[in-house]
C-alpha cells in the first residue's frame, strides 16, 4: 500500500466518521452518552432476579438491562414462575418454551435466519444451542440480531458497511456465520478457531473482498483461551503484522482470541481465498474489558506506514457505532431495537438513581404495589442506602407530598394531574 493510498483511505475514514456523528434521527439523538455503566445497588438486581455475586461491573448492568428487556417483551424467563420446571435462575435466561419459540431475536426474520444457518452450517462450527437460543446476555444471539436482517436484506448490507468502510465497500455479497476458511488445516492454525460473522463484498476497484468479524457484549475478557500451539508462533512471524510475534502480550487471556482470528484472516489473503479482507471487532463501548482488550492488542501491531503490501487492518469499533450505521442506512426501527436491547444503559442508570435517592420510575412498580402510591415513598421491603442528608431530604418529601394530598385542585387541569 503507497502512502498515497494511505493518506487517502485515512481521508475517507475521516469523512464517514464525521458522517457517523451526525444525528440522523430522533432516536439517536435522545441517546446521552454515559462515562460508564452504573454501579448498581445489589438490592436493585435482586428485585429484579439479576444479582450475581462474580458478574463484572458492566456485565451486571447488561445483566439487568436484558433482565428488563425481556420482561418489557413479556419473555418469560427461567426466574418466572408460571409453567417454570426446577429451581428458578436469573431472569436473564429464557424459559424452555420461549427460547424454542426463537423469542431471543428481535425478530421472525432473524429467527428464520438462526434456524437456516444451523441447518447449513460449515463442518466443525462451534454453535452453543442453548446459549443462542436462551442466553440473552450472550454474544452469539447479539452476532444474529446485528446481521440476521441484513442477510435477507443485502440492499441494507452494503448501505451499512458502505457507510462504515466507503474505501473498501462497494457492494456486500453474501454474509456468513460461524465462519472459517480452513478448520483444522495445517496451512491455516490447525484448530478449530473462527469469525461469527463473514461478510462478503466487492471493492470500489471490482476486487472479491472479506470483513471478517467478531463480536463482543458481556466478555470479561478472562478466557478460557485456546491452547498455545507450535502452530501460532509459526503462523505469528509468517503473517508479518507484529512488531514483536513472539511477544507475550499476543498470548494474554485478553488479546489472544484477536491474535488468531487476525492471523486466520491474514493467511486467507496469504493464500488467495480472498483478494483482500479487514478484522472488524465490535464491542460496547462501555464494555471497559473488551475496549482494552482491543487497545492491548492494536498495540501489538505493524505501524500502517511500515506494513508489507496487502497486510489485513485491523479495526475496533464500538456497538454503538454500528447501531448508528444502521440508522444512517435507514432503518431505524431496527437501529432503535438494537439500542434498547443491548445499549440502552441510561435507563439502567436512571433506575439505579431513583433507587438511591428512595424513588422508583412508576413504570417499574409491579402488580404487587398500588399505582396511585407516591414515587417518594419508599416501597414495602426497599432497603434504600440513604445517608443522613437524604433521609432527611426524603422525610422532607414525604412532608411537603402529605400536606399537598389534602389541598383540593384549583382547575380541571389539576385535578387531571393530580389523578
């Protein structure tokens, strides 16, 4: 690759990125972005069946954010007790009925999708059943929902991706899952290692070109990993995109799964299966372990400038981005379901705030608990952290609500607040 070239796809790059921060609808631009996931009171994800004790900071948020993502889907979970068999888990895991029901994707679509791609499956593909059909929290089903539709809608496909890389992208042909040019062989990594998704495309230039992908959600990024084979440091100073193939940092609970992916991509190109291809990594942002992850092993990596011609880029990318592409592309019912499933942690910390400060969000309360009570007043049961100021604030509250109950509405139009 010239610097010319060089210089010119940055350019590009540039370009679609200011494109990617432009609003371009309603939904997007109601999103606030958070510095990071709240810490959630413990007695918060037990009220709602969430808590567990080993969970990292963010995978606890996107453990009580799928928890009422399904409840708002009227999912029913294994937690739930109505037809439920054995003991109760977490209302992040779906029921026996609905899991088969394909009700862990956003869609028909991408259900169909799920069903087919089993079917066809390439020999050796590693597919956890029933973590894609009953994990809500896991990555596999989020590899589906991002793509499914896009797999029957090609036209969608390459708006997306042509927004995303309009150097590299002209059209999206086909997309794959579970997806690896060699299994097992000897001139790839002989394991079974692979990307969730494959996407197929024709360059700008009329070449037959690969994204290859891999997602990430809830990762804490510590393994298990694969085992060290002779095969990888082989492979590490034959694909020629290190600046030290030997270094330890490739090997890393965190980074190595992108090791042998980049390499797996690289040596397709090496080999002809595609004429060029990019590593595209998605993770939330606020995933702080998988976007560290990503830095350690961007780290590890050539220097562009200083690369051998026709080197795999690797790009990191944050879930939000993508969603926001698929918004740019137009579909924004589908961009708007994703953000609420896997994105929307302001609703997480919106919940956690009002639990903190002795209010819950009325559309919160259950069957179990009046409508009409005071968002002030603390629920039967809640055990609040409050300090001394803010009990004091909350008595207050309480007081000032007391003494307004008993004042009669002055208008037609207080009295329908006040009801």
């Amino acid at each position: 690759m010239t610097l010319k070239s060089t210089l010119a796809n940055a350019a590009c790059r540039a370009e679609a990125a200011q494109r990617r921060s432009v609003p371009s609808s309603a939904p997007t631009s109601k999103r606030r972005p958070l510095p990071r996931v709240p810490l959630i009171p413990d007695d918060v994800l037990k009220q709602h069946n969430a808590f567990c004790s080993i969970d990292t900071r963010f995978r606890s948020a996107a453990r009580l954010l799928q928890c009422i993502w399904l409840k708002d889907q009227r999912i029913p979970t294994t937690n739930s007790n109505t037809g439920s068999e054995g003991h109760p888990g977490f209302a992040s895991h779906l029921r026996a009925d609905a899991a088969k029901a394909g009700r862990n994707f956003l869609n028909l679509t991408v259900h169909q999708v799920v069903l087919r791609e089993l079917l066809v499956r390439e020999e050796g593909a590693s597919i956890d059943e029933e973590r894609l059909f009953g994990n809500s929290l896991s990555s596999q089903p989020l590899s589906f929902n991002l793509f499914g539709n896009m797999t029957e809608d090609l036209n969608l496909a390459t708006a997306v991706f042509r927004h995303l890389f309009p150097e590299f992208v002209l059209s999206v042909d086909q997309i794959i899952f579970e997806h690896s040019p060699g299994r097992r062989e000897q001139r790839y990594l002989l394991d079974g290692t692979a990307f969730d998704v494959a996407v197929r495309v024709t360059t700008p230039e009329g070449e037959a070109a690969t994204i290859f992908i891999e997602t990430k959600y809830s990762e804490d990024q510590s393994g298990p990993a694969a085992r060290l084979r002779d095969r990888y440091d082989e492979a590490s100073r034959q694909v020629k995109l290190y600046r030290d193939p030997d270094g330890p940092a490739l090997r890393s609970l965190g980074a190595e799964q992108f090791w042998r992916e980049h390499m797996l991509a690289q040596l397709a190109v090496d080999h002809g299966i595609t004429s060029r291809a990019i590593f595209l990594a998605i993770g939330p942002r606020l995933n702080r372990r998988v976007m560290n992850a990503f830095h350690t092993y961007q780290a590890e990596l050539i220097e562009i400038e200083h690369q051998d011609a026709n080197r795999v880029a690797f790009e990191p990318m944050s879930l939000e981005t993508f969603i926001d592409a698929i918004q740019a592309a137009g579909a924004t019912e589908l961009a708007d379901a994703l953000w609420k499933r896997y994105c929307d942690f302001q609703r997480i910390y919106d919940l956690s705030l009002h639990a903190i400060g002795g209010t819950l969000p009325i559309p919160e309360l259950d069957a179990d608990h009046p409508r009409d009570r005071s968002p002030g007043l603390p629920l039967p049961g809640d055990s609040l952290p409050l300090g001394r100021r803010d009990r004091r604030i909350l008595a207050k509250r309480n007081t000032e609500h007391a003494r307004s109950s008993i004042t009669p509405p002055s208008s037609a139009a207080d009295e329908e607040l006040a009801s």
